[in-house]
C-alpha cells in the first residue's frame, strides 16, 4: 500500500461491498469495460482472479481515486508555477 491514506475516506463508495467485480468497479469509477479491465491488467487498481473473475478490493480503487487526484493536483500547480 502506498503512502496515501485512505483511513480518511469511509465515505467512500459506502454503497459496494468491500471486494467488487469488474462490473462493480466500471459503475464506481464511471469507465468502460476495456478500461476496467487495463487498470487491474497494468496492475494501477491490484485485483486478483478467481476463476474467470477478477476480484477487487474497494481500498485498492479508493486508493488508486486518491493517488490520481494527488497527482493531478500536483501536475497543475507544476504547470501553473510553470516548472
């Protein structure tokens, strides 16, 4: 786990379960299938396969949330700072 705290977001996602499928993950992070399944692929969102499924835990897709916020953030101050 990175250094991003999630222990901050309960609210989070409160509606899913705490492991989801592919097609839970599409609907909480409002993509589509082939992008779903090359986050868990690429390994930016960790799941694993059970059978023919991926199985994901929510702190996995809330900590990927986080850390692209973080980094979007902190790509436009760069950009606005002009650095």
């Amino acid at each position: 786990m990175s250094n991003v705290s999630v222990g901050a977001y309960p609210e989070m996602f409160k509606g899913y379960p705490d492991v989801v499928c592919v097609a839970e993950l599409r609907e909480m992070l409002g993509i589509g299938r082939q992008m779903a399944y090359s986050l868990v692929h690429d390994g930016e969102i960790k799941g694993i396969k059970i059978g023919r499924e991926y199985k994901i835990a929510k702190l996995s897709i809330i900590e990927y949330v986080l850390q692209n916020v973080a980094g979007k953030q902190t790509a436009d101050l760069r950009h606005a700072l002009g650095i």
